[in-house]
C-alpha cells in the first residue's frame, strides 16, 4: 500500500514574493509610474512588517499593528490607505496563487465630527 504524505504549505516570503507581484502586474500592463509606486509602498511596508517571515505566517494581527505604527508615526490617512491598497492587490495575487488566505481591508481614517456655525 503506498504511503500518504502531508505536503506543506508554501513558506515564501513577502520579500520573495513581491518581485513576481511586480513581474505579474507588468504582464497586465501596469504602468511603470505605478510599478514604481508599489516598489515605494513595499520600501515603507517593510519598516512595519516583517518582510522576511513566511508569507503563511502571517496574520490580521500583524497587519494591524502594521496600521497601528503608521498611525503611531502619524502617517496621512491617505498614505496608509494607499500602503493597504497595494497590499491588498498583493494578497490578491498570492491567494490565487495558493500561498495565502490572507487579505486586507483597505484603510479608513475615523471621521471627525465637525462643528456648523449658522447665522441665526
């Protein structure tokens, strides 16, 4: 009788991962001022996450304390949410390629409540 073996899970990394993010986003016709872009956020993305720790390991919690840094160091809303959009278009592309499960939810800046001056 043959014998079953488990086969484990891909533990690529982040960082051996992106070159074929960019590689694949290329192939769609992306276009190079956007490459670039991804190529800036994964440069900031990797002062708040570690990078080199299996693609598989990583979960929501470390996201979160990824935003949580960002904020932390008083990042613009705008900046994280465009960190966060381009993560999620990366976790996108490794979930079909079956090394995680893993997504993100874009960043939104609690809204702050403003005050209305009226003439009356």
């Amino acid at each position: 009788m043959a014998r079953i073996t488990m086969k484990t899970a891909p533990s690529n990394t982040v960082e051996e991962l992106f070159p074929a993010f960019l590689s694949a986003a290329t192939a769609r016709g992306v276009k190079d001022k956007t490459l670039d872009t991804y190529k800036q956020h994964f440069r900031a993305i990797s002062k708040r996450l570690n990078v080199t720790a299996p693609i598989n390991r990583l979960n929501k919690s470390d996201l979160d304390n990824m935003i949580l840094k960002m904020r932390e160091e008083q990042l613009s809303a705008s900046s994280i949410n465009s960190y966060t959009r381009t993560l999620k278009d990366f976790f996108s592309r490794c979930n079909e390629e079956g090394y995680t499960t893993l997504n993100i939810k874009l960043f939104k800046a609690p809204e702050t409540v403003k005050e209305v001056y009226t003439d009356r």
